[in-house]
C-alpha cells in the first residue's frame, strides 16, 4: 500500500513537472501591457484617491481596484506575483477538490485528491481560450485568475460552515472577495447562497443564522459593485447591452449548447468518465462511508441557473458574448468546468446507489482512462502545441531579447519623439505592443510609464 502511494505522488509530481511548470516558468518573460501602462504610474501614496476615482469613474470592482493598485509594476515585482498567481490557483483547486470529496462522504485519500488536482489544473489550462489573459497580463490577472481563486477557496470554505464561527466569517470575506472582483460571479455567488438558505428553510424547517448573514453580505457587497457610479457610466459604453430579456434568452441558448459542447468533446469526455470510475471504486472501498448526493435532475437544473447567470451578466452589459475568445471566455470556460466536476461527483454517486452491486470498477481501468486523456490533451489541444512550439522555436527568448532590447533604447533615448519597431508576441506570450496611433489610450499611458520610469520627456510614442 505504501508503495502505490509513493508512485502515485510521483507520477502526480511528474505531471506537474510537464503539464503546469512550464507555465510557471514562462511568468519569468512577462513584461507589461495595455492596463497595466496606465496603472504603473500610479502613485500608492495616492492609493486613497486613486482608488476612489476608480470606483467613481472606471468600474465598480472595488476588491480589484485594491489589487490593481498595488505597487507591483517594477518588472521583477510583476514576474513574481504572477508566479505566485499560478501557483496559488494549483493550491486553491487542491483544497476546492479535497473538500468536495468531503462534502459527497468519499474519503479520497490526500495522494488522490492531489493527483486529481493536477488532472484538474491541466484540463483548465487546456481549455482557456487565452493563456496570455489569465495568467501573463495583470490586469486580466487580478480580475479574473484571482476571482476564480477566491471562488474556489469560497466553495471549499462553505462546506465547513457548521465546525465554527471562523468558517462563517472566512466565507464571508470570501463573498466580498468574489463580488468584488469581478461581477460576472455576482448573480451566482447569491443565487447559489440563496438556495442554501431556502434547502435549509424548506428540508430543515430551521433558518440557520450563517446562511442569513451570508446571503446579507452577499446582497451588500453585490450592490456596492452593482450600483457603484464607475459601473453606471462604464455601461453607457456599449449601446447593444442593457437588453434584460434578449440577453436572458441568448444566456439560456448559449449556456445549453456550451454544457453539450463541453460534455462531448474529446478527450475531456475521458476525464469526466475518470472521475465516474473514481467515485466508484473509492465508495466501493469503504463500505462503511455515508455518500451524500442530491437528485441529478434537481442538481443539474439549479447548476444551469447558476451558469446561465454567468453567461447573462457580459450579455446584459455589452451585448454580446464569446465564450471561445479572450478573458471572458475564460471565465466561462473555468466556471463550466467546475460546475460540471461537481455534477459528475453527485450523479456518480446517484447512478452507484442505483446500481452498486451490478457495475465492477477496477483501480487499473481509472489509470487507463485517466493516462488516455492526457495522451489525447498533448496531442490535440492547442494550448500545449503552442507550449511546444514557443520552446522548440525559441520564440520566448526572441521575445525576451527584444524587449530587453527595446528597454535599452528608451533608457538611453534623448529623442522627444520615438518611432518604435514592432515586437510581436509568442504562442503562448500573445503581448499586445502599442499601436500606430500615437494619441491612442495605450500608447500615451506607455510613453507616460516611460517617462517616468527613466526620468524623461518624451513627447510621443509609436510604432513604425
């Protein structure tokens, strides 16, 4: 027993080592871009009045504002907290999958739940439309890597709230981390609260103080980002949205057909059916566990409501919605993924209570399923042939050697006006340089970060 436990951490380090580290290692040629040119010249001394012309004119995520305005932007600041960015998310889907297992009554051993993690971590990579967003560009960063790690914290936490008073306020902190980060969470944050609270009501007969104060810091907390003025006039941006019932019906549609899509698709398909034989051959071999689920059908329709909300909220504010492109398909792409890992578990252990003496799993057919699907995410998905690529060609060094490059001429440069030569991003690396335009937005806060990171003068920027 104790030498399959030591083979399993290590094939599970091992796919560490390949599949999520050399992601890790890339965070180390990250330089700045677009938003974060306008925010590195922010002074923190300012952080009270910076912080209140955010929320008053640019938007209301109140906790991304405080993240934003950090004083992170020195290139070797920038690269770190990236990385540690990266490694906090691997953390936090850790213990998200530690306290699932907990919630349903299987005793996942830790060795699992830690190789399931990295199984976890790779589908999400592999499914991001844009790596760059998520993980390379602070500004996508903060709001968006960071509220799906505050979820995820959020959901692992909320199971726990009947061991103590700690676990209701670390919730509750949690809560206004999430809706304060980013208000695609907002409306599933409180509808998935709201439902706890009514299942308690109506199941229970009794009205639990902790779910009340929860749903009341939910409620507050959405609001102040909600109705913030920086929200309101952000949305005068976008004449398509504001459309309540065309952007309800277009969520419902888009949702429904994403969930099939994401259902069906090789090999992720294989993963989903890893974990159906997970749930079986860990509730076969303790008998004596008591499995909580709830109805399929129940648990199904309240976890498309919640994504449905996900969906509606970019729909409603722009009017439109692409779930395959850029950092909001991202966030679509990951809450999906967790919704549908939750929902696999539950009807897992709905389907072996049915039939628990009639389906025979093996710990080997797991390994196939489970090596099967890894196989087919190196060969087939582009986020890992883009790895590929950028370390085959080089491409990440070029990158690097051009910037470091381009660092040098602005340094020793006593021109008042610069024509710059273009630097085009990587695979994976997919920067945005600055424009043709010199009196665009990015290229004046660029040549604003410029000038006062060296001390100079330049009057205008751009590139040939």
């Amino acid at each position: 027993m104790k030498s399959k436990k030591i083979l399993l951490y290590t094939i599970a380090v091992f796919l560490v080592i390949i599949f999520i580290v050399p992601f890790l290692y890339i965070a180390r040629f990250a330089v700045l871009s677009t938003d974060d040119f306008c925010r590195a010249t922010m002074e923190f001394s300012n952080f009270s009045e910076n912080f209140l012309n955010w929320y008053q004119h640019h938007n209301g995520r109140y906790i991304n504002a405080i993240l934003s305005l950090l004083p992170v932007y020195s290139l070797p600041a920038y690269k770190s907290v990236l990385a540690v960015s990266i490694a906090l998310l691997g953390w936090s889907i850790y213990l998200f999958v530690e306290a699932c297992f907990k919630f349903f009554g299987i005793a996942l051993p830790k060795v699992q739940s830690f190789a399931l993690s990295v199984l976890l971590y790779n589908v999400l990579i592999s499914q991001l439309p844009s790596v760059y967003e998520f993980f390379y560009w602070y500004a996508g960063t903060t709001a968006y890597l960071y509220s799906i790690i505050f979820f995820l914290l959020f959901l692992a936490i909320i199971s726990k709230l009947e061991k103590g008073k700690k676990f209701v306020w670390l919730s509750a902190l949690l809560v206004v981390l999430v809706n304060g980060n980013n208000e695609m969470l907002i409306p599933f944050t409180n509808l998935f609260l709201l439902v706890i609270l009514m299942w308690q009501v109506i199941y229970k007969g009794k009205l639990r103080i902790q779910s009340f104060i929860l749903n009341l810091v939910s409620w507050i907390s959405s609001f102040a980002a909600i109705f913030a003025p920086g929200n309101i006039s952000r949305q005068l941006h976008y004449a398509e949205g504001g459309e309540f019932f065309d952007s309800l019906q277009a969520a419902v549609l888009s949702t429904g057909m994403f969930l099939i899509k994401s259902l069906i698709e090789f090999p992720y398909v294989l993963f989903y059916a890893g974990i159906f034989l997970l749930v079986f051959y860990s509730s076969k071999k303790a008998q004596n566990q008591v499995n909580h689920f709830f109805s399929p059908v129940i648990f199904s329709l309240l976890s498309f409501l919640c994504l449905v909300s996900v969906n509606f909220v970019p729909l409603y504010a722009t009017g439109y919605l692409r779930v395959n492109d850029g950092r909001i398909g991202n966030m679509v792409h990951i809450v999906t993924l967790i919704i549908l890992f939750i929902n696999v578990i539950n009807t897992s252990l709905y389907v072996k209570r049915k039939a628990v003496d009639k389906i025979y799993v093996s710990g080997s057919w797991i390994v196939v399923v489970f090596g099967a699907f890894l196989i087919g995410v190196v060969l087939l998905n582009p986020n890992y042939k883009n790895l590929r690529a950028d370390f085959e060609e080089r491409d990440l060094t070029r990158f690097k050697r051009e910037t470091e490059k381009r660092e040098a001429f602005l340094k020793s440069s006593d021109n008042a006006e610069l024509v710059l030569d273009r630097i085009h991003g990587t695979a994976i690396m997919d920067w945005e340089d600055i424009t043709k335009k010199p009196r665009h937005w990015i290229n004046e806060c660029y040549m604003q970060m410029i000038n006062k990171k060296n001390n100079k003068n330049i009057k205008l920027i751009k590139i040939e």
